[in-house]
C-alpha cells in the first residue's frame, strides 16, 4: 500500500497562545487566512474543539479533517480526493493536528489549520483545535480565557468531554448564556448570539439508559439540562438560558474506541485497529456534523461576517482579552463589537456619499440635485446594511453619519457655489465688454 500523505497541504498553525496568563496573537498569520483573497469576502465557518487534554480532540480533528479533504475543495489542494470513501485505507496513519504527543506541550492555545475549505462561491471553513487546556499547568484564567475566545469565535463549537458531562463543566457555557441575555435585550435582530454546540462525550458507558450516537446525546442532555432543586443559582441560570444562547444544541454518545486507540503507545491512528462500534459512530457523526447542508457560517450580533469582517473582530476581541488580566465582561465586548462595527458602517456609508458627489457642476440647482442623489445613496447603503446593537444605537450612529455628510455638504456646497457664481460673473463681464465694443 502506498502512504497516502492527504495532509501534506497543511499544518497546524498557533495563532492564538498563552504564556504566563499572557496572549500571544500572531496577527499576520491570521491575517494570511482570513483575508486571503480567495476567503475575504465569504462567510466564514469556524469549527473548533475544547476540552481537557489528552481526551482525543485532536485525533477526532483530524478525521474531521480526513473528511473535509475528501468532500471540499481546499485552498491548497483543489483537487477532491480520488478514494472511494472519505475515511480512507483501514491502514492509513492518522496525520494533522499532532495528537498523542505524550505528556509534555509546548503551547496552550488556539491552533489553526492553515489550509481553508472552500464551498460554492461564498463559504470558507477553518478547523481549529485547542491545546493546554485544564492540564497542570494551565491557570484557571488561562483556561477561562481559552474557553471565552472559542465560544466567541466559532461558529461550531464542539466541547470534549470524558464519560459523563459533569455538573461543574455546564459552568464553561455560562459565558455564553450571559451573551444571550445580551442579544435578547439588545439585539434588534433577535437571533442567538452562537450557532452550533456538540457536546462530544467520548467512553460513553451507561448504554442501558442512552444508547450511543446522536440519539442517545440528545435524549441525555435534555436529562441534564432540566434544572433539579438542590443545584446552585449559577448552574440553574445555565440551564436555564442555555438553549437560547445556541441556534443547535447537539450532544453524541461515543462508544470506548477500543484498548489499542485508548492505551497502545505506538499505534498510529488507523481506524483497523478500532472497536467497530466506535468507528461506525465516528463515521456517523462526522458525516453527520460536517455535511455540507449543516455546516454553518459565523454570525457576530446577528450580523453574517466575511473573511475580512471577522479579521477585525477577532482582532478587537484580542486587544480587549489582553488588556485585562480577567475575561472581559460580556457586556464590555459585547459594546465594543457593536461601535466598531457601526462606525465602520458610517465610514463605508460616508464613503458612498463622497463618491457620489464627484463630477462638474454648472448649476445652483444641479448641485443641490447632486447632493440630494448622494445622501440618498449613503442612506441607502446605512440602511440596507444589516446592523448590530439595538434601536437607540442605530439612531445614533444614522445621526452621526448625518452630521458628517452635512458638514462635508456645506463645505462642497460653498465651493461649487461659489465656483458657479464666478462663472456667471466672468460670462457677464464678457457680454458687457462685447456689448460695448
Ligand atoms: P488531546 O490532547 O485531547 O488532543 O488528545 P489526543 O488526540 O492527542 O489523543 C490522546 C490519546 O487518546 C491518544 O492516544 C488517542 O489514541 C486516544 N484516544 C483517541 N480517541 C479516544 C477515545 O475516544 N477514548 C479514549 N479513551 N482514548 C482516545
Ligand atoms: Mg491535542
């Protein structure tokens, strides 16, 4: 058998990490990403993984990738895999994101796929796998931190967990329920702050009450999420709000992989040596999770962002995160993302209101017309934008873009105005000194 190296065409790229409670933000390498010119402009779906280490994230990501190789084009590999199933020769060793590297980590953090999945002409996909998390060495914050910037920049999120859910990890999602309470007060669009939740519980082994799959997930997280009388405020507001912070809750039962995947220090990652349940259910669920038709795009507020939209939130969120040794409140981050965005908004319906006013104007009324037609254009583009914030926001931010448009409007007034008067007035001495002639 030939060794097929499908991965080749990527590597795993740190781009957010943490040292020392510190971020690191490698910028340009997001920025070679997101805003390449083949991804700026699409909606973006980000599927990432979270969870404590050594549980088989980064295994389960890279069949995922294994998947996404052989049913998208990618960036740099066009061409669709050529094997009969996604899933590859039984023999195959596992490669991407590095797995299984022992006990030793050199980075906590958010790693990146480098190679981006593309489909139709207006979605780009990323994978991004996490390391570090909830290890020894990890801080609670760090680990805080780490949870926060996922939840906020994916629009999948899958949360890997050992046997059960545990009460006390329903606490990793309260982020996300403040965000909810949030957007239902605030946002005038009404959607869910997040898209998609998996809860991935692997070595799942209470099969006499919920069998495996996605079946078996749903009908046990609805055991857990019903609130029962003894539980802390905290975790019952959790519950409570948790199915309005996420348009898909997902959870799937996975069976125990088998001792070779689960002990063996040299196996390599081929699914020959897995149990046949759990390779069934892995089959299932990946099939099922990343097809085509459920993959969604990244939406921030309500609003659908770009390549090259996202870039700047992900930017400004970082910049919040590092200043401030605690997560940032909700609120604060939630404030911030919408004035960028809205002042953004203003900017490019400004823009279009400049533009517009090019071209000569010989008449007192052909200027006015062409202001008139301007301002109409910018309030068109303000207004058939889709905005973050609520109604008092969007009042305000229409009102500063009016201000700016009249000022630049008497500015370019008076110099047309005055420039037609001259004209007159030159036209006029003319006519009288040929009359006089
Ligand atoms: P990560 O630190 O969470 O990314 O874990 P890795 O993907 O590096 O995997 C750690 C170890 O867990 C590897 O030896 C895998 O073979 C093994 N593993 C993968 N999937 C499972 C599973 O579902 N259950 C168990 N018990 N082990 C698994
Ligand atoms: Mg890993």
């Amino acid at each position: 058998m030939p060794v097929i190296n499908r991965h080749s065409h990527g590597e795993a790229l740190n781009i957010i990490t943490f040292n020392d409670n510190q971020i690191n933000f490698n910028e340009e390498k997001l920025s070679q990403l997101l805003l390449h010119p083949q991804v700026k402009d699409r909606e973006i779906a980000i599927v990432s993984i979270v969870g404590a280490y050594r549980k088989g994230k980064s295994f389960f990501m890279d069949y995922c990738l294994r998947f996404m190789y052989a049913n998208f084009k990618s960036l740099n590999n066009s061409n669709l895999s050529s094997t009969s199933s996604w899933i590859g020769d039984k023999d195959e060793a596992l490669t991407g994101f590095s797995w299984r590297s022992g006990s030793i980590r050199d980075t906590t953090g958010l790693s990146f796929w480098s190679d981006i999945f593309l489909h139709d002409e207006n979605l780009a996909i990323l994978l991004v796998d996490t390391q570090g998390l909830f290890d020894p060495e990890t801080s609670t914050e760090e680990n805080a931190k780490i949870l926060t910037l996922s939840t906020l920049l994916s629009s999948s999120l899958i949360l890997n967990l050992n046997n059960v859910i545990q009460e006390d990890q329903l606490q990793y999602l309260q982020y996300a329920t403040e965000f909810a309470s949030l957007a239902s007060s605030n946002n005038h669009n009404n959607s869910k702050p997040f898209q998609r939740f998996l809860f991935l519980i692997r070595d799942w082994q209470n099969v006499d009450d919920f069998e495996f799959g996605m079946n078996g997930g749903a009908a046990y997280l609805d055991q857990i999420l019903k609130s029962k009388p003894d539980q802390s405020e905290e975790l019952k507001s959790v519950r409570e709000h948790i199915r309005e912070s996420f348009d898909e809750l997902l959870c799937c039962l996975m069976p125990y992989p088998g001792k070779k995947v689960a002990t063996s220090s040299d196996y390599d990652g081929r699914w020959s040596a897995m149990d046949e349940d759990f390779f069934n259910e892995l089959r299932l669920l990946i099939e099922n999770f990343l097809a085509v038709d459920k993959i969604v795009s990244k939406r921030v507020n309500g609003v659908q962002v770009t390549g090259s939209s996202f870039f700047e939130i992900i930017k400004n969120y970082i910049m919040t995160f590092s200043t401030s040794r605690l997560i940032p409140k909700a609120q604060t981050l939630y404030e911030l993302t919408v004035n960028k965005f809205m002042t953004k908004l203003v900017e490019k319906s400004y823009e279009i209101y400049e533009k517009n006013l090019e071209g000569i104007q010989e008449t007192n009324e052909q200027v006015d017309g062409t202001h008139l037609k301007a301002f109409e254009a910018a309030m068109a583009a303000f207004d058939g934008t889709k905005k973050m914030g609520n109604e008092q926001d969007e009042e305000k931010f229409k009102n500063q873009l009016k201000q700016k448009i009249n000022i630049k409007e008497t500015e370019w007034k008076s110099i047309w105005l005055k420039q037609i008067k001259e004209i007159k007035e030159e036209k006029e001495r003319k006519r009288k000194a040929e009359e006089e002639a």
